[in-house]
C-alpha cells in the first residue's frame, strides 16, 4: 500500500454516523494531475499552500468585488489539486462575497486542507 492510499483511508469519520470524511485533498485526482510524480505533487502542493494563504491575507481587507475575484482564484487552484472543499466553500464565496459565513467556511476548509498537507510530507 502506498503512503497516499494509507493517508487516503485513514480519514476521520463523522461522529456517530459510521461514514469516512473524504479526506481534504482528493489524491487519486493530485495523482492524475502529476501524473504520478511525487516532486510534481510536492510543488503543486506547496504552490496551493502558497496560493491559499495569499488569498486568505488578501480577502481580510478587500472588498466585495475583490473577494469574488479571489475566491475565483482560490477556486481553480482547489479544483486543481482535489481539494473539493476548499473549492466548494471558494464557490460560495464567489457567489455571496458580502458573506462573512462563507468567508469562515472558506478559512476553515483551507485549514484543513493545510493540515492534511502537512500530513503528506
């Protein structure tokens, strides 16, 4: 087994419901986006956490327009690696920049997509 598929199936379940959490970086996804390459995958990594917390210091003090032109790059750099809920949390900030929910959703699904990252190395 490899170490991606061992991190893969040691994501943590929802309490009590007996379902896996998909975890917060879609690795067969990161695979066929590096086409398996462990150096390729650690840089574009690296460059989403890059990107991530840029993008985070960024939406702070920026307006409603600038937050939607942020989370849109957040968004492709998320779809990118298989971080979907990175992604899916980026959308809907897209969608309602004036919201401070979304905003919260989108710091923590970057968290925990940091997290998982760190995790990887």
């Amino acid at each position: 087994m490899t170490t991606e598929s061992a991190l893969s199936q040691t994501a943590p379940a929802h309490a009590g419901s007996g379902q896996s959490e998909a975890p917060a970086v879609d690795l067969d996804h990161l695979a066929r986006q590096t086409m398996g390459d462990d150096d390729v995958r650690r840089e574009v990594l690296a460059l989403f956490v890059d990107v991530a917390d840029d993008v985070l210091t960024e939406l702070a003090i920026a307006d409603e327009v600038k937050r939607a032109a942020l989370a849109h790059r957040l968004l492709g750099a998320a779809r990118g690696i298989g971080a979907h809920s990175v992604a899916a949390a980026a959308q809907a900030l897209e969608a309602h920049p004036a919201s401070s929910n979304c905003l919260s959703d989108l710091a923590a699904a970057v968290s925990s997509a940091k997290a998982f990252i760190a995790g990887l190395r």
